[in-house]
C-alpha cells in the first residue's frame, strides 16, 4: 500500500537488490521483534512477575520503540547521499515507521484495556 519511492537509485546493482531483497526486510525485522519479546517474555516470567498482566504490552512497547525511533530516522532525518542510502530509505522507512506506529497504539489500546476491564473472579470448580 505504500507509494513508489521518489528516490532515483542510479546504479542499476544496487536497484536490483532492493528490488529482490528489499520485501524480505518487513520479515526479518518481524523476527527480530519476535525474538526481543519472547527474551523479555522469560525475563520476565523468570523475575516472577507473571501475573502482572499489564506488562505484557509494556514488553510490546518496550520492543517497538526501538523501531518507531529507527523508522523516524530514517524517514525524517536522513539524508540520502549515496545510492545504498537512497535504497534503505526508499524500501524501509515508511514501511517500518507505520508498522511501528500502528503496533505501537495497538499495546497502547491493549494496556488501556488492561487497566480497564475488570478481573475475572477465580472459580472453585
């Protein structure tokens, strides 16, 4: 859904490899958030704290952050002087920047529901 890069990318190699490679970046970064938030997930349980449940989308938060920030970066302040700059720029940082974003205020709603809704009673079955 989003648009073409305005960015012109001269050199014809480096086109052809934000071309091929450039989908397989929305993964990577999918698993790599995966793997943040299972790590702090069993930090998390080891510490004792399962039954808090409004951390888990403080874990969420705490792992997107990173990437709304890089996101930013990339799409706001960088400027693109090279080639490869103008490639990563064009191919990732909308893309991570909304993703990031929209991740971001789904935890928010989550750890506003949290706090919300009321707990459930235990049940003597």
């Amino acid at each position: 859904m989003q648009k073409p890069s305005t960015l012109v990318i001269g050199n014809e190699t480096i086109k052809g490899i934000f071309a091929t490679y450039g989908p397989a970046a929305g993964p990577v970064f999918a698993l790599l958030c995966m793997a943040a938030m299972y790590l702090l997930a069993g930090i998390k349980r080891l510490a004792g704290l399962r039954r808090f449940r409004f951390l888990n989308p403080v874990v969420v938060l705490l792992v997107m952050l990173p990437f709304l920030a890089l996101g930013y970066q990339l799409a706001y302040r960088e400027k693109p002087y090279t080639d490869i700059a103008r490639g990563i720029i064009g191919t990732l940082a909308m893309p991570l920047l909304l993703s990031s974003l929209i991740v971001g205020a789904l935890a928010l709603a989550w750890l506003a529901w949290t706090f919300i809704r009321r707990p459930s009673p235990p049940s003597h079955a």
